[in-house]
C-alpha cells in the first residue's frame, strides 16, 4: 500500500518530517496525462541509412580505436628498394661447395647512394605494404549534407 492512499495520508501529515513529499506512485483518483498511447506525433524514420540501427555496429563507426596497424618488412623487401641489382635465388648445399667465391665487387657506401638519388616524387610514390586488406575509400553514400546554404566542409568517408 502507498503512502499516498487515503488510509495513510493522516499518519504522513502528522509524522513525517516532509509531508508533502511522495514515494513517486500516481495518487488515487488521478491518472497519467497525456495517456501513454494518445500521442499525437507519429514515428519517423531515420533520415539516414547511418542512423539506422541495424548493421551499424559501434565497433565499425569508433575511430578512435581504429589504430594503426604494424607493418613488417622483410630482408626481401628491403633489397627491392634500394639501388642495385635484382635479388638472385639463393645457391643449394651442393652447390654452394661447388662454387667458391672469386671475387666481390666494391659496394658503395650508403650515404652516397642515398644523397645521389632521389627514391619518391610525385609520380613515384613511396611504396606501401602489401598484406591485408587492402582499404578502398569512397565518400559515404548513406550520408546527407545540409541544403540550406550553410557552411559545410566536412565529408563522410567509408572504407
């Protein structure tokens, strides 16, 4: 039973130390206005396919996690971008003992190769790795920019 019903309204006036305050249960008598199903407004939609619950998980849109990943670089690798000759294939036991070394060639020092040669330009970008999935960006389709002539530089990316 509530305090708020008239059996206990009188031992709330005379011993509480607030009686007008309430335990948040609806007085007798009165009901919750407007009713809960009465409302006039009707559901809309999302104007967005990104505001759209479903399949649209935090994990996906959280930028802020979205570190970046490590990239490792091969011995390999390596040889491919510096100047010189092509890898060769590496020998076999037996024919390792067969051959013997004859003579090296003199090896530039690296400073002088990096100082003569320029590795990047524009049209020679600096390569980049070549595992995992690779991302393809284009500008969000699901996205709508305001058309009311405000200033709006911003564009929504998806990978």
């Amino acid at each position: 039973m509530s305090w708020n019903s008239k059996t206990w309204s009188w031992v709330k006036k005379y011993f509480s130390v607030n009686p007008k305050s309430t335990d948040g249960m609806p007085v007798v008598g009165k009901f919750r206005t407007p009713a809960v199903g009465s409302r006039p407004e009707k559901y809309t939609y999302p104007k967005s396919a990104a505001s759209n619950i479903s399949n649209n998980y935090y994990f996906q849109r959280d930028t802020r996690r979205n570190f970046p990943r490590t990239a490792i670089y091969t011995q390999k690798d390596l040889a491919l971008l510096l100047e010189g000759a092509p890898v060769k294939p590496a020998l076999s036991a037996e024919q390792a003992t067969e051959q013997a070394v004859t003579t090296t060639a003199k090896a530039k020092p690296l400073a002088e190769l990096l100082s003569s040669k320029k590795f990047y330009s524009l049209e020679k970008a600096a390569p980049a790795p070549r595992f995992g999935v690779q991302p393809q960006w284009k500008v969000s389709e699901d996205f709508v920019p305001p058309k009311d002539g405000s200033y709006f530089p911003m564009k929504v990316i998806t990978c």
